[in-house]
C-alpha cells in the first residue's frame, strides 16, 4: 500500500475499478446517479479512496446508495449481502469491551469504524438500505445506538427475516460470529 491513509496509484485504479463494476451491476440502488460524476467526486478527495478501500478489505463492499442535495455528497454504505466478515465478532463499545471480564472480543464497534473512517448506520439508514434489497438474512449488524439505551447497558442491532427488517436490543458487551456492522461514507 502507499503511505499512511494513501494509496498508490495502482492501488487507486483497482479499487475504481471494483467500485464501477458494483455501482454499474447495481443500479438499482442509484438509478439517477452518473459513475462518472461519483469517479469525478471520488478523484478529487483521495483521502476518501482510503476509507473506501478500507470498507472493501473489511468486506463491506461499498456502493453508492443515495446523493445530498444541499451538499453534492454521495453516500457510500456497506452493501454486502451479509454483514461485513471483516467486522464481525465485536462489542459495541470500548467501554463494553474493557467491562466484559470474561472473553473479551479484540475490538469494537465504534473504534473499527472510527480506524475505518466511516459513521455506523443509523436505524432509519439501515432500514432505507433494506428498502433497496434483503441484507443481513443469515448475519446481524449493529446500529448506531441512542445515548438513552446504551446508558442503560444496551445496544441494537438489525437484521432481516420473515421479509421484515427486524430491530432489536442486546447487552453492548455481547459478541457473535454473525454479527458485524455496516457503516457510511460522505464523499
């Protein structure tokens, strides 16, 4: 890889290209948005190519899935069909992970998406990512989790069954081999 948050030129070309191939056999999910305006927008941050690339080693497989208006901002989700491998087997929190004494997982949440460079997804953008097509049908992903809750010792998490897109709670400090997290990107 380049330097540090960079990456090289070849690098840069592999990953556009990845990147074209998914939002081009995947329509569906940005049906008014031009690749060449995203590649355009993409070029110009190469910061940004970083984190994307980051999203795609975790297996994230980012994609575009919608576009500010007010900001020209596109946004980049996790589109894998289940929840990010590289992702999986983590808490929610490093408070979470520092107060569970037995088998503490190696990580959490919100450190792997801050090292990452991408937000958790919110409930109501986890369930617009559903509206687009059935994720998470044999894994989970935690959700950004409100203040109130995880006061309280929780978290919540989302997943897809029984053609509904399901929302639950769980202790912060649980841990499952199927359960990852899906994040967002602003480019």
């Amino acid at each position: 890889m380049g330097t540090q948050n960079t990456l090289s030129k070849e690098e840069q070309s592999d990953l556009l290209e990845k990147l074209r191939a998914r939002f081009e056999k995947n329509m569906h999910r940005h049906p008014t948005i031009s690749w060449l305006e995203v590649k355009t927008r993409i070029e110009s941050i190469p910061e940004k190519l970083w984190t994307l690339n980051k999203m795609e080693v975790s297996g994230g497989e980012p994609d575009v899935v919608g576009k500010d208006k007010e900001t020209a901002e596109y946004f980049f989700y996790d589109c894998s069909k289940e929840s990010p491998k590289g992702r999986r087997s983590i808490c929610y929190d490093r408070a979470a992970q520092l107060g569970r004494k037995k088998y503490p997982p190696e990580n959490n949440v919100e450190d792997m998406a801050k090292e990452i460079g991408i937000e958790l997804l919110t409930e109501t953008q986890y369930r617009f990512l559903q509206s687009l097509e059935s994720f998470d049908m044999k894994t989970s992903s935690w959700i950004k989790t409100p203040d109130t809750i995880r006061k309280l010792g929780g978290a919540l998490f989302g997943d897809y069954r029984y053609e509904t897109v399901f929302i639950y709670h769980n202790g912060a400090d649980s841990y499952y081999g199927a359960r990852g997290f899906r994040g967002c990107l602003k480019v």
